[in-house]
C-alpha cells in the first residue's frame, strides 16, 4: 500500500541460510540472532538442490532454510542487515571457504525482495560500500508469480 509522497509501510525481513553441516545452522542462526536481530520463526530445512553452485565452495548436499526476523522497518534497513550478513559468512569461513551462505531479503504486500552480490541483469543495484542487488517476485491476487529470471529456488514455492 502506497502512503504517497516517498512514504511506504515497514517490510517484513527474513534471511535465507544455505548450509552443509547442520552444526553450522544451529551457530549461525544464534549468530544472525545476536547480530541482525530476533528470528519469530524458522522454515523447515529443505535440499538446495536447484544449482550446484555453491558445492565446490561448501560441499554437499547442501540445504537452505529461511530465518524470520521478528522486527519490521523500512525497507532501506535491508542495506545494514546484508552488511552484517556478508560479516557472518566471513566469520563462519574456513580457509578463504564459506561455510554458510547469508542472503537477506525482505516482504511486502507486493514482492519478495533476496538481496544477493551476484550481478545479473534482473537485479537493481543498491548503494552501499559495494554492489548488492536484489531481485523480486510479484504477486497476484491468490499467488506469486515468479519472474522468469529469478533464482530456481523461488519458482517452486518452498517459501
């Protein structure tokens, strides 16, 4: 819902968590608790198996899970809470290798937004002290539609 003159409603903020090692996954949703904020909900673990992307760098199966923030603000806080993000995954690194990947994103009554550093021609850039991106799913009136340019993992409704 637009409020009109630069005003929008506050966003809902969730962060998506790829992981190996379930001992990894209890660490760094402590870590993403004690850093960005309360979690008021935790999806279910699900197999991430929509790319191999990631494997070479963390190894396999791997899995994803999304952690929901219990606080809701503008949807400019995204910028301060992919900072801390990028600063948990260096943290949970080992040997120049991640461990987990943090990608945060947000909700509202008309898209999902995932903010990633991969630059791909669907994502908007958003300032900061690098190039972050984000990309969206719009909504219908009983379900989402995804993009066709949008990560696999979306298209098959595991959110």
């Amino acid at each position: 819902m637009y409020l009109g003159k630069g005003k929008f409603p506050p966003v809902k903020f969730f962060v998506s968590v790829i992981y190996h090692d379930p001992n990894d996954l209890q660490a760094v949703t402590a870590a993403v608790r004690e850093s960005v904020g309360e979690i008021d909900s935790q999806s279910e673990s699900f197999p991430f198996d929509f790319t191999d992307y990631y494997e070479r760098e963390m190894g396999g199966p791997l899995f994803r899970v999304f952690l929901s923030l219990s606080t809701t603000s503008p949807a400019d806080g995204i910028i301060s809470i992919k900072k801390a993000c990028l600063e948990l995954e260096a943290r949970f690194s080992e040997e120049n290798r991640r461990k987990v990947n943090l990608d945060p994103g947000y909700i509202d009554m008309y898209k999902l937004v995932l903010v990633s550093e991969k630059y791909m021609g669907h994502k908007i850039y958003l300032p900061g002290q690098w190039d972050m991106c984000g990309h969206g799913i719009a909504s219908g009136k009983k379900e989402g539609n995804a993009f066709q340019v949008d990560f696999s993992g979306f298209q098959v409704g595991k959110l």
